[in-house]
C-alpha cells in the first residue's frame, strides 16, 4: 500500500478536534459493549482495517466474547445480541449508509422505544464520530498498529 500524508502528523489540530468528541463520548453514558459495537460495525461497513483492528482488541480487552465478534457482520442471522444491541446496530448501519435510506422511521421508532433521548443522542455521536475516524484512516491508508 502507498505511503501517505498523515493528518496526525501534518495537522494535529485536526485530530485534536476529533478526539473532542471521543472525549464527549468517554463521558457519556453509552455502555463499552455498545460503543465497541457501534465502533466495529461502522467499520466492518466501511472496511476500515485499521479502526477493525483497533476496535476488535479494544472490544476483546472489555470483555467481549469472540462468538459475537465473528458473528458481528451477520449480526441479523443470529440470536447472540440482545434486542435492544439489533436495534443500535441497525442504527449503525442506518447512519452509515445514509445515502440509501437514512435512519429510517421503523428504526427510529424502535430506538427511542428503548433509549431516552440522550442516550439516542450519544449513539448518533458515536456513529458520526467513529465514521471521520474511519474516513480519515481510509483515505490516508493509516498503518495497523502492532
């Protein structure tokens, strides 16, 4: 893979603006298990390896189980995640692909059936929020970690 400029390096100001909102999201009341959710699946949809790799070790140092990890991609063929884990990660994908639906109404009822409006709100956050980080990754070819 070529090398490219690195948006870390050349302008840090800009990884600082991001990493406000992460910090927001450090303090917010989403569960680990959701934002590590939330964080592989806009992933995987982006195919962003760096952030999967990233955020599948994250998930696995929090205590997520490997089953739902490799089942995370085909996450509606299962019964390994809880309902309210179906309706954030329709969520997900929803937000993720905004150009073909948008967050749908069926969707959006079925979330605010189960979350109140701020942690709606912090979902929302987390999915736009891991979104640039998948995008700036992408496009600058971010190197894995080792």
């Amino acid at each position: 893979m070529e090398k490219r400029i690195q948006i870390d390096v050349a302008e840090p100001a800009a990884y600082e603006a991001i990493y406000a909102l992460e910090n927001y999201l450090n303090q917010s009341q989403l569960s680990k298990t959701h934002k590590e959710l939330i964080k592989l699946r806009t992933s995987q949809l982006n195919g962003c390896a760096f952030c999967i790799d990233m955020h599948t070790r994250d998930a696995l140092k929090n205590g997520e189980s490997q089953q739902r990890l490799f089942l995370l991609s085909v996450w509606k063929e299962t019964d390994v995640f809880s309902e309210e884990e179906k309706v954030l990660l329709q969520m997900v994908e929803e937000v993720t692909m905004i150009h073909e639906k948008g967050l749908t109404a069926e969707t959006y009822q079925k979330a605010v059936e189960r979350f109140d409006e701020h942690y709606f709100s912090q979902i929302i956050m987390a999915i736009v929020t891991i979104n640039v980080w998948n995008r700036v990754a992408i496009s600058t070819h971010k190197p894995l970690l080792n």
